[in-house]
C-alpha cells in the first residue's frame, strides 16, 4: 500500500510549486503543462506531478485544451470583477472590526508587514510582494474577531494570487499598494474604524479598477460603486 501522508505531502509541495510558477509567470497562460517536463524540473516522479495538476485543475488554474493535454489557464476578467466585488465589502469589514476590537494590536505586526512588503516591491520580487500582501490581509481578519471572514476568502486567494501576478510588474503599483496598506494600518490603530473601512474598500476598489483595466477595460464602474 502507498503511503499516504508522504506521498500527499510531496504533492501538496508539488502544487505549491507549480502555483507559484503560475502566479509569478514563470508559467505563462495557454503554455501546454508536460508532465514529465514538469517532473524533471522539480526533481520528482511523474506521479505527484499528475495530482498535482488535477487539483489545479479543479481549481480553475489549469485547463484542458484539445490536442494540447493541459495548459495553464488564461486570466478570467469576469471572475476577477466579481472576486473584488465581494473582496471590497469583506476588507472593509475586516478592517472596521480590527479598529473596534483593538486596533492597537495591529500597530506592531502591521508595521513589520509594510516593511517586508515595500521591500519586496525595491527587490522586484513579485512572489514576495504577494507573500505580504497575504499577510496584510491576514492579519486584520485574525484582529478582526470573526473568523468567519478568514474562511469565506481563503479558497479565492490562490485566484487572486494569480490575477496580482499577472499584473504587478511594469506598473507604480507596488508602492501604492503599500502607501494605501501603511494608511490603513494607521486608522486602524488611531481607533478610526469609519476611516479605516473606507481606505480598504478604496483600496479593494482602485486594485479592481489598476487589475481588471489591463484585462479587460471594464473596472471603473466598480470603483463608482464603493467611493
């Protein structure tokens, strides 16, 4: 019999890597996915690849195309609009429950994440950029006392990963990004939670419009509806 937590321990690694291959371009839309290529790469048998692939299949991250096997999965402008509709209203509640339920906490830990995130934007690291920007969010859902609100948007991350990805680069967002993270992080802790509810759905709200207009054109609408 196989054994089991190994075997899905190296596929969950496996994953993880080919995510992030997905998400920081190295893989790039519509680029046909060979699995004993892909093996070679990371150094493993063929068999993690494969359930590997399955799983970023299903979720959304890989697709089938006909004669080509799997490839990576072009960006879904409509699924993006629609993740930062509800991104916009979830943010901004997390941060007016952070404020109301001690915002003075966020003070440190939210500092030293400003810190490691404007430093992946001067290394020009996109991985890491995304890395902080996760634990941005993270942290004001943990400080918010709802965990509820860490459940509903974890399974949209790996999505929203890859949108970030597909568009950080060769743009000034990065470091709006993190004057805009900075801003929040000082309402929150000055106990404005009326402030620091509008900055985050200004914030979701200027991402959609920033993201989704290299997509497809159609984010300002979204901005209208949250300032």
């Amino acid at each position: 019999m196989r054994m089991l937590p190994t075997q899905r321990t190296l596929v969950e690694q496996v994953y993880g890597e080919l995510l992030a291959a997905i998400t920081d371009g190295q893989l790039r839309p519509n680029e046909r996915l060979i699995q004993d290529e892909l093996a070679a790469r990371l150094g493993v048998s063929r068999q993690p690849v494969q359930q590997a692939l399955l799983l970023l299949r299903n979720d959304g991250l890989v697709t089938s195309a006909v004669g080509r096997g799997l490839v990576v999965a072009s960006v879904d402008a409509e699924r993006a609009r629609q993740l930062y509709e509800i991104r916009a209203v979830i943010e901004g509640l997390a941060a007016r429950l952070s404020t109301e339920h001690g915002g003075e906490r966020a003070r440190i830990p939210g500092a030293e994440i400003v810190a490691a995130g404007r430093a992946a934007v001067a290394a020009g690291s996109v991985a890491r950029m995304i890395k902080a920007d996760l634990e941005f969010h993270r942290l004001l859902y943990a400080l918010s006392g709802n965990p509820l609100i860490a459940q509903t948007t974890e399974p949209h991350w790996r999505h929203m990963g890859r949108i970030m990805g597909e568009v950080l680069t060769g743009s000034d967002m990065p470091d709006r990004i993190w004057d805009q993270h900075a801003a929040i992080i000082s309402a929150v802790v000055a106990g404005d939670a009326a402030r620091a509810e509008r900055l985050s759905r200004q914030h979701i709200a200027e991402a959609a419009v920033l993201f989704l207009d290299r997509l497809s054109g159609e984010a300002p609408a979204l901005l209208d509806t949250v300032r």
